[in-house]
C-alpha cells in the first residue's frame, strides 16, 4: 500500500506542549512509523512541512504533499492537550472508522493509557484537505502527569509498532512494486522552484515532477535555481522584467525571484551547462491546462516559441528540469 505519513504541526506553527513538548515527539515518533511501514513492504512518503511554514500553510503543504504521492492511506502524528488522559484517533465522518477505532485500541494497550477511541471530526484540514482515506493520531496527553509517565515507559519503536500493527495488520502487507527511479539519474543537478502567489501565499520550494504552484492561484513570483548557471526571466503585464541568475530567494523582491506582485504570463529559462550538452526544459500550465509541450532553454525549433505561456493568460503552475540533447 502507498501510505503518507507526517509529523503534526512544526516549531514556527507550534503545537502542544507541557509535559512533553508535541512537535518533538511526533518527529521522532512519524520517523519510527515510517520505518515500520517500510520495513513491512509498504511505500512510505513523509508528508511533514518544512520547519519554517506557519499556520495555515503547514497544514497545506502536508495535505498537498500528500495528495501528490498517490498515497491510498493518509495518517498524522499528534499529542493531544486539554486536560485528558489517553488514546484517541480522529477520522472524517463516515471514513476509516474502524481503522481508527483499531488503532486507537492497539495504542491504548502498548502505551496501558485509557483507549478514548475514533472521533469523527469534519473541522480538520488534514481530514479535510486530504483525497485518501486518512486519520490523525492523537498518541497521548502533553498535559497529564501520566500520561507522560505512561508515554515514557515504552519505547518510540513500540508506539510505532502498535500505530503500524493497527494501519495495516502485523506483517500482512501487500507487496509493492520498487517505486520507480528518479528521473535523473544524479549526474545533473535538479532544479528548485518556488512560488510566491498572488494571493501572498508562500509555497515551499519543489523539483521535477512537482510543480510550483497551488489551486489555480496566478504565481506572481517565482525562485528557480540549480547547482549550473539557470537563467530566470518574468513577463507580465510590464513586459518582460530583468533576467536573473539562480534567483533563490523567495523573500527578496527584486533579486531573489523574478516578477514584480502580478500575475505572470510568460517564463524564459537558459541554462549554461558545464558539458553543453544540456538544456532546461519548463512547462507551465494556464487556464487549467498543463498539457502544454516543454520549453527548452530559448529554442524556436519544434513548434517552440522561445518561452512558455502565451503573455495573456496567468500562469498558475511551473515545471522545470535538466534534459540532456
Ligand atoms: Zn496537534
């Protein structure tokens, strides 16, 4: 089975602490879990957001990364807090019920805290933002003395068996086709997009085959870079803005990313590789279609125009990656 699996929360969006502190232990116990799935033949994604996003976009970025790895089962890693005691573990209303219910009870058991059970709940965004069947974990209280103690007496590797033993049975996993090979094969360095839109949403930074870009919203500033020298221009409703070269900086208007606050309409990207051999090819998707062909580098062979978009219609998502000619 493909499953997705991430640590609740991060240290600029904060979650619970008290006696134990959430974001740590739901690291090292999502970490436990994965190697667990694994070792038991499933194919695991990390779906936990980068320590430096905040609320909401923490909760975004899992439920995006989540989505795109195809997973057939979704599950977050968090502690509770408000004064309870126990296990419980929250699903959407109507879906995954009885895993819930048997991961809960497994959990309680490992851990000798009361089993609270599944909780239907339709106010999460990780329930709600995710396409698979998913649940959110609630490994103990963070404020109980108790459960604490209880917390501390077991092992991480214990927690992770009981979740694991719930999620997909004891050793019962179904085999797995090896997951396919990265598309380069390391000998060309990847390249890294990221998006600022123009709704202001910050999304973090992706390589080949994700894209950069979220929900249709036009990108109004866009990072790209690579380890070779990656040549970025912008055009919008100003024309075609400065060029600049390995722009990495999302934050900095002017030289860390190329756009200028409006919806881009038009991308041009050159790469000078060491061997001459290599272009970048881009693709981007406008009006909702991604089926446009790439672009490479600033070629006007092969039906290309020289750049990808058309200079009327807002870019919403970005592709890019090093093709050898
Ligand atoms: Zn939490």
């Amino acid at each position: 089975m493909i499953i997705s699996v991430n640590g609740g929360h991060t240290p600029t969006s904060a979650g619970a602490s008290g006696y134990l502190d959430e974001v740590r232990e739901d690291r090292i116990i999502k970490d436990c879990l994965i190697a667990e799935l694994r070792a038991r033949g499933h194919e695991v994604s990390d779906s936990t957001a980068d320590d430096w996003m905040g609320y909401p976009q923490e909760l975004n970025t899992q439920c995006q990364r989540a989505n795109a790895s195809d997973a057939e089962l979704g599950v977050s890693i968090h502690l509770n807090a408000g004064g309870g005691t126990g296990v419980e573990v929250l699903h959407y209303p109507g879906t995954c019920e009885g895993l819930s219910a048997d991961v809960s009870a497994r959990l309680a058991a490992v851990l000798g805290l009361p089993d609270r059970g599944a909780k239907a709940r339709s106010d999460l965004g990780w329930l709600n933002g995710t396409n698979m069947p998913a649940v959110l974990v609630e490994v103990c209280f963070v404020d109980s003395s108790a459960d604490k103690e209880a917390y501390d007496a077991v092992s991480y590797q214990a927690i992770a068996c009981a979740i694991a033993d719930g999620l997909v049975g004891g050793g019962q996993a179904a085999p797995i086709a090896p997951p396919a090979p990265p598309a380069s094969s390391g000998e060309v360095p990847a390249i890294y997009l990221q998006a600022k839109l123009a709704d202001g949403t910050v999304l973090p930074a992706t390589t080949w085959p994700d894209y950069a870009g979220w929900g249709g919203v036009p990108i109004a500033y866009l990072a790209a870079w690579c380890e070779w020298p990656l040549e970025v221009q912008a055009y919008t409703a100003n024309g075609w803005l400065n060029s600049l070269t390995n722009p990495d900086d999302i934050e900095n208007l002017g030289s860390g990313c190329v756009g200028d606050g409006t919806p881009m309409m038009g991308l041009k990207m050159y790469l000078t590789s060491p061997d001459s051999r290599h272009v970048v090819a881009y693709q981007v998707t406008i009006d909702g279609n991604c089926g446009y062909p790439e672009q490479r580098d600033h070629e006007t062979s092969d039906g290309q125009d020289g750049y990808a978009g058309d200079l009327v219609t807002a870019i919403t998502e970005v592709k890019a990656r090093i093709e050898a000619y």
